[in-house]
C-alpha cells in the first residue's frame, strides 16, 4: 500500500511537471512568432498589408518557407529547433 502511494504521488508530480513545461515550451514558441512572424502574418496568421495569412498550412510547408525563404521572406528566419517548433505550431492553428 505505501509503495502504491509513493507511486501515485511520484506519477502526479511527474504528469504536473510535464504539464509545466509544455506550456512553457509553447509560450517560448509563440514568443518565436510574435517576435519573428507576426510584422507580416499577423498575430491572428490572417496576413497583413505585408504578407499572406498562413493558417491551414501544413507544417512541411511551413518549414520549406522558413528555411528557404518565399517572395518577400528571406531564408531562414528561424533556424533549427525554433524553426520545427514554431512550424508545427503554426500548422496547428485552424
């Protein structure tokens, strides 16, 4: 019985530290975009006056952009893993 218990608080506090970080790791990814992004695609992804919106675009999509440029965008923006994070989170926007 104490063994059990030790094991579902130990499980808690793993799962709420995980949690934690997430959000954290997703706030940093959102600062990403606000920071690198959103001058031109806007806060919402809807585009501006300066470029298009970027919702419902696949995270390959996505990525080939940042990485290589697209009219107006010069390549690589964001690189590395900031780069996969803040496509993938784009292309979970709808």
């Amino acid at each position: 019985m104490k063994k059990t218990v030790i094991l579902l608080v130990f499980t808690f506090a793993l799962v709420a530290c995980q949690s934690e970080a997430t959000i954290l790791q997703e706030n940093e990814t959102i600062t990403f975009y606000n920071k690198n992004c959103a001058g031109c695609h806007g806060l919402e992804l809807n585009g501006t006056g300066l470029a298009g919106g970027i919702r419902n675009l696949n995270k390959k999509d996505i990525l080939d952009s940042i990485n290589n440029g697209e009219e107006n965008m010069p390549a690589n923006i964001l690189t590395g893993e900031s780069a996969k994070r803040v496509a993938l989170w784009v292309s979970k926007q709808k």
